[in-house]
C-alpha cells in the first residue's frame, strides 16, 4: 500500500511552499514573496512521530484564470486535490478571505474531500481573533500557523496523523506474490505489453498519449508462480483535466513504485532514454527497488547480428548510475520475448531477496581489498576489517573499518559493482554501511 498524499493548496503566495518546507524540515521547494513561482510540482515524504506521508506541494490556485501558465497550475493542482487523501487549504490569515478563497472551498466540498483549512501568518497571539472569518467557508476550524516562525506546526502535524486513512484488512499485500510495475512515459506500450502477457484485451490500448486512467492490479499467474502487475495510472477518481503528461507520468510512476517489488521500465526503442526516464529511474533508486529495462517496440528498428549490443552500449552509457540493470528488447505489438520478461523479473526478484553467508562475503573483502585499497584520507591509512549482511530487498552490508567516515563515494561504488560481480545482484540497489571497529 502507497503511503497516504497530503496536497498543500491555496492561492498564490499565501505561504504553501513555506509550510512544505517546515514539514520537510529543509528547503525543497522555492520560495519567493512573486506570486506563481511554484510551477512544478514538489513532492516529498515527511515523517511525524514515526508516521510517514507524502506530501506534495501545488502551484497557486487561480480559478478562472485566461492566462495560460495560471490555467496549466489550476488543471494541475485540481488533480492533486482529486488524488489526494487529505487537503491542506492554506489561508492568508492577514488578508482575509476573499471570492477566490470560496471558490476553493466549493470545489473541495463538490468533491467531497476530506480537507483541514490552515490559516497561515499568525505569528503571534494577537492575530489568533482573525482566524475565525475563515469558518464561513464551511471546512471546519482553521488551525493557526505561521509556515516562517515554526509556530503551530507540531498541532498542525498531530491533527493530519489523526486524519490519515486507517489501512484496511482487504488492502494487506499476500505473501509470496511478486508485484510488478509497469512504468514508462505515457504510449510507451504498457498496457500493450500487459494484454499480450495476459493474452487478453483487459487494458485499454490506443495511440493516444496517456490513455490509461484509472490504476489497475492485474492479477496473474505465469509458469506455476502468481505476480499482481500495476499499470501506471493511479487516478482513484475520475478527474478531467486539461494535462501536463509529464506531471503525470510522474505521480503515477512514484506511486506503482512504491506498491511494487520489482520495476519494469518500459522504453520506446525508437526514441532511445529520455530524460523522463531517468527521471523514474531516480525514482526507483530512491525508493531502492529492483528493476529492469524493456526496449520496448524493437520490431520497429532496422538490425543486423551487432544491433542490440550497440544499442545496449548507448543505454548503459546514457544511464551510468544504472549500468546494474539488465536490459531485454522485446515488442509488445508481436510478442517478441514477452515471457522472458518474466524470467528476468524472477531472477532480478530472488537476487533481491538474496542473503550471503558471513565466510565467503569476508573471503571476497579481503580479495577486493588486497586489489584496491581505498585512498587515504586525512593521513589515515583506511582498513577493511570485517562484513556482514543484514537485511535483503534491498542486499544491505555493514563493512567494520577503522575510519568509517573516510571511506569516499569511488571506493564504496566500487565495492558496490564487485558485490553484483561475485554474488549475482544484477538488477539489485545495495547499500552498504560502514561502523567503526
């Protein structure tokens, strides 16, 4: 289950990015006193008491609005506040309310969100008394804040952890069913390559960019072993906006990312890898999934007996950072090496889950580090003592050393590429940690 989303709304600098950054207790999003900077939309996972939720940060809400920019933040916006299970109506407490804010208000209330309004500027006490003209708007009591001092924020937090869906018996993920995502940029071939694999039309396929919708789990069974494969969507209600594909692509790939076990990017083999695909690939870096690389629509594209290594050889040097990931060219449209995706998924999926005996991981320690010791630092000599793995999915290490904060981002990569090599991680983010000895 994807954690809960909070969207911050309101006008135009009535303090949203402020706030979102107080909760995320750093500067993620810009802020500036210039109305419409917020454009894009922040996103970011904030942790209160223990509780972990997502929040995303929206441009300036101005309804009505003949300028295009206002139009595209307002499409935007709306369908955060659609997606979202809980909205955050932030208020100018010194302004007052005004048509725009009732605006607002009606379209949550029409949409029946559940919604907390936040009347924001109140630095001190005396501008408590000024909160309660924000009642008219039929949302409940404001809750007093102020995003720049820090006051309020603690009960604002409690109030939106109390709020915060509570996780039902029928959403508990079964065991022993490997969850695929599905992700890609919109008419990449998802919901094609899914009704292949099925050998039915149960997703709706056309030539239309982002024609998928709603979110679907589809349920399936292949050689003996069950998966539940999530197309890219993730609209819970039905929402006609004018989009912003890759706004899109964004929220919906974040999302089936964090449902899934193993990622599959989808990649439109006549385009080759697009910044919207590194863009999802640091998305599931970041998550720590495992994943792997379709070249998808590999019919379309004049080969001979070297096509697909040099093809491969671009990839991997587009995606560096990636080069762990393996890659399989495959056509949706034929059927070209379907099943083998499947394959592939399963071993990318054991390698995840893979633990290695304490013996043979200090054995390779000590070859790898007989090969290349890491560079001194601070006229300290760096010493490789002991390793262990402590957890898997993801494979995470713990290396005992002398100086554990030495130890540079070239050497642990190193040690990094050396684990997949000798014990199969191909596919597999590793973490390694470093203590003191």
């Amino acid at each position: 289950m994807s954690l809960p989303l909070i969207a911050i709304v309101g006008q135009p600098n009535v303090g949203k990015s402020s706030l979102f950054n107080r909760f995320m207790k750093k500067r993620l999003a810009v802020v500036d006193s210039e109305p419409g900077v917020t454009r894009d939309r922040n996103y970011g996972v904030c942790d209160w008491n223990g509780i972990e939720f997502r929040l995303v940060d929206t441009g300036g809400l101005v309804p009505e609005s003949k300028n295009q920019m206002e139009q595209l933040i307002y499409d935007q916006t709306a369908f955060a506040i659609n997606e979202a299970d809980l909205v955050l109506l932030v208020l100018d407490t010194q302004l007052g309310v005004d048509n725009v804010d009732k605006r607002i208000a009606r379209d949550i209330q029409k949409a029946g969100l559940a919604c907390i309004l936040v009347a924001n500027k109140v630095d001190s006490e005396k501008y408590d008394p000024d909160i309660y003209e924000f009642l008219n708007l039929g949302l409940g009591e404001p809750f007093p804040v102020s995003a720049t001092v820090g006051r309020g924020i603690g009960e604002l937090l409690d109030e939106i952890v109390a709020r915060l869906p509570v996780r039902k018996d029928d959403e508990i993920i079964e065991t022993g069913v490997i969850r695929v995502a599905l992700v890609g940029r919109p008419n990449v071939g998802k919901s094609s390559y899914i009704n292949k694999l099925l050998g039915e039309e149960r997703l709706i396929v056309s030539p239309t960019a982002g024609t998928t919708r709603d979110s679907v789990d589809t349920p399936f069974e292949f050689n003996g072993r069950k998966y539940i494969l999530i197309d890219t969507a993730g609209l819970r209600r039905k929402y006609k906006v004018v989009e912003n594909i890759e706004f899109y692509t964004n929220l919906r790939a974040e999302k089936a990312i964090e449902d899934c076990d193993i990622v599959v990017l989808l990649i439109d083999a006549v385009d080759g890898v697009t910044a919207q695909d590194q863009r999802i690939l640091s998305q599931v870096l970041e998550k720590r999934r495992a994943a792997v690389l379709a070249i998808n629509k590999w019919d379309l594209i004049e080969k001979d007996g070297k096509t697909a290594d040099e093809y491969s050889v671009v990839i991997k040097s587009r995606l560096a950072k990636f080069a762990y990931l393996p890659i399989i060219y495959i056509s949706a449209l034929t059927g070209q090496r379907i099943d083998k995706v499947m394959d592939l998924v399963n071993k990318v999926y054991e390698n995840h889950h893979r633990r290695i005996a304490t013996a043979p991981l200090n054995d390779f320690l000590a070859e790898v580090f007989a090969r290349r010791k890491p560079p001194a630092k601070q006229r300290k000599y760096i010493q490789m003592k002991y390793i262990t793995q402590t957890e898997s999915a993801p494979p995470t290490f713990i290396i005992f050393t002398n100086h554990p904060r030495l130890v540079d981002k070239s050497y642990i990569h190193y040690l990094s590429n050396q684990l997949r090599a000798r014990f199969d991680f191909e596919g597999v983010p590793i973490r390694i940690k470093f203590r003191q000895k």
